[in-house]
C-alpha cells in the first residue's frame, strides 16, 4: 500500500477546492443549500485529512474510501441539477486514489463501488429524461471511468511485480552471499580436514618407521663391543629401515595425490607386521578373516593405519613382546582387535596417535575403545556401505 506524501495530499485538496467552487457556482447555490454543500465538502476534506493517522490499520484506511463515495452522493443529492459534472468528477479523484494507494484487489473493488455509485445520478437522469444524448452521457461517463480503473490497476499491477521482483532479487543476493559463505566455510573446513589427514599419514609411517629404527640402532650399539659382525647386520638393517620410512613418505604423497592402497587388508597387514617384527624382535599374531573381493582403499588406508599406530605404541610405551592383531568380516562392518603384553595401566594419556585413530575410525562411521589393563587393548570397528 503506497503513502501519500503532504505534497500530494495539498495537491488535491487544492483540486477538490477548484471543482468544489466550480460546482457552487455553476448551480448557484445559496443560503441554507450552499451552507451545507460547503460542509458536506469540509468533512470530505477532512476525511482525507485524517485518512493520514490510519496508516497502521488497513481495514479503517479501506473504509474511509467508502466515506468518501458516501459523502461524494450526499453532495450530489443536494444539488438542484440531476448532474452536476463538477462534483461528479469526485468520483474520479476516488478511482484514482484507491487504486493507487490500496492494494490491487482492494483498490479495484472500491473504485468498482465508486463507478457504480456514480451511475445512480445517471440512471435518475434517464428516468426522468430519456433521449439519446443523455444515454450517450452515461455510456461515455461509464466507459472512461473503466477505462481509467483497467488502466491505473494495471498500472499498480506491473508496480507490484516490479515489488515483487526486487524483494525476490534481494532474495537472491542474500541466498547467494550465504551460499557464497557456505562454499568458503566448506572449503576451509576441507582444508583442515586434510591437514589432518597428512598430519596422521606422516604421523603414523614416520613414527612406526623411527621407532623400529632406533630400537636396531640401539641393538647396533649393545653389539659393537661384543660382536662387531652381527653389529654390521643390525647396521645394515637399520639402514633398510631408514630407506623403508623413506619410501612409506613417497607412499603418503602418492596417496594425497589420490593413488590409495590396492592391496588387500591381509597382504598388507602381513607385510607390516613382519617388517615390524624384524626391525623390533616383537612377535606379532595375525587372524585375518577377509572376502576375495578387496576392500575399499580407504576401508584397507584406515585398518592398516590402525595397526600401525597401535603396534608403535605397543613397543613405544608399553615395551610389549607380543601383539595379537585381529580382524573379522561380516556383512556390514570389519571389527578389528589389538592387544599387546605391555605394561598396561589403569588409566592412559590420549596422545596424538591415539586421536588419530579416533578420527580414521569416526571417518568411517565407526566406533572404538581402548583398554589399559593388563597391556594394552584396542577394540572397534568401521562400517562397510560395500564391497568394492
């Protein structure tokens, strides 16, 4: 609904006042008869006048209108004249008005009642005066008041749209902009995720592989002064080692670059824990249950990461001489368990390795626990949506 700005409220009021005088004078009015046209048309003005504090309730600002139409006949049924074309053109100012300071369907019904309130004077004038110039009066009368409702309502129409379009473009720039949000949000979350991930990666072949290696440099330097021959053979298997956590880095860059693990779970657990075994001396069990069909890579990446971790953490911290590794297929999941004979706790410090396994666990909607009582136990599982 438009406001009428005090400019436009003057502007009419200085219209009627000129229609007003004209009508008077054109009819002659006098005494008691000019007495109550002047304050039929005070208290239209004033209608409009106050039309202004009803801004807030649409409902009393639609009805002043019909106030208006009313007030607009009184003036006509004091006139002397059947028609009197001065203050029939009130009936304009009303179409004009209604349609365009009220919605469209409430300013095209009022200014419907408004036209055929109009026409009430000219039905008495062709009931008193039937001929051909007065029907021709009324027929013209009616066809430009609805030519002027078709057009000032389309007009209020193609307003509306227009309204509507930049609410539903300012809609969309907002939708954009928080799109826009989103995308940056997703991208920055995709960046830590992945810093993460390579943290883990470089963790987990770095920190198995040193372990391993300073365990044989140790054993290199026991047997330096007692047998230099096998101390060259631990040297040497040292350096075998440093070259195997030179390539496991090569195999985490490969992977960032999206060449994943193609082998299968059982292969490549035995191939870690008996490097495991000959770099530490630790005895290693491994129970692998596994399908024909090779296992997602990231399913194979996580479970072998896993193991990684948990067999490091065995001769890092617990000083185990024996792990036992466990992994069980069934339809839906792999379990996976770990446990060494290492001096195992009540309770344990949650370092970085153990979160990472966590988080490869949680990647994979899968749950696990550990256990720091009589060595140390790590027991979960990860979800299989298929086999691949």
């Amino acid at each position: 609904m438009l406001r009428r700005s005090p400019a436009m409220q003057a502007l009419k009021t200085v219209i009627l006042s000129v229609l007003f005088c004209g009508a008077v004078y054109f009819e002659n009015a006098q005494q008691q008869r000019l007495m109550i046209l002047i304050g039929i048309f005070a208290a239209y003005i004033a209608v409009g006048l106050l039309r202004g504090m009803l801004k807030r309730n649409e409902f009393l600002y639609s009805c002043s209108f019909l106030l208006d139409i009313a007030l607009v006949y009184t003036m006509e049924h004091q006139s002397r004249l059947l028609i009197n074309y001065f203050l029939h053109s009130f009936y304009i100012i009303i179409l004009l008005e209604t349609a365009l300071t009220l919605k469209r369907s409430k300013g095209l019904m009022i200014g419907t009642a408004a036209v055929l309130v109009s026409l009430i004077k000219y039905t008495l004038l062709i009931y008193y005066k039937f001929n051909l110039a007065n029907v021709s009066q009324m027929a013209f009368f009616l066809l430009a008041n609805v030519l002027i409702l078709v057009i000032v309502n389309f007009a209020q129409y193609n307003r509306e749209e227009r309204e509507k379009k930049d609410i539903l473009y300012k809609e969309l720039l907002d939708t954009h902009k928080q799109l826009r949000q989103y995308v940056e949000e997703v991208n920055r979350l995709a960046v830590v995720d992945e810093r993460n991930r390579i943290a883990r990666d470089i963790h987990d072949t770095l920190g198995h592989n040193m372990t391993g290696l300073i365990m044989q440099m140790e054993m290199a330097d026991h047997l330096m002064g007692e047998n230099i021959g096998d101390a060259r053979i631990v040297l040497e298997q040292a350096k075998k080692t440093a070259r195997g956590s030179l390539s496991g880095i090569r195999e985490v860059v490969e992977t960032l670059r999206g060449k994943e693990q193609q082998s299968k779970t059982a292969e490549s657990l035995k191939e870690l824990t008996s490097a495991f075994t000959e770099k530490t001396g630790v005895q290693v069990e491994l129970h692998v249950e596994e399908n024909a069909e090779k296992l997602k890579p990231e399913i194979n990446a996580t479970l072998y990461r896993i193991v990684q971790e948990a067999l490091t953490n065995s001769v890092r911290h617990g000083k185990a001489t024996k792990v036992m590794v466990e992994v069980h297929h069934s339809e839906d999941r792999i379990s996976f368990m770990i446990q060494d004979n290492g001096t195992g706790s009540g309770s344990f410090t949650e370092g970085y390795g153990i979160k990472g396994i966590k988080e490869r666990v949680a990647a994979l909607s899968g749950e696990v626990s550990f256990e720091a009582q009589g060595g140390f136990h790590i027991k979960g599982y990860l979800r299989l949506e298929g086999m691949k």
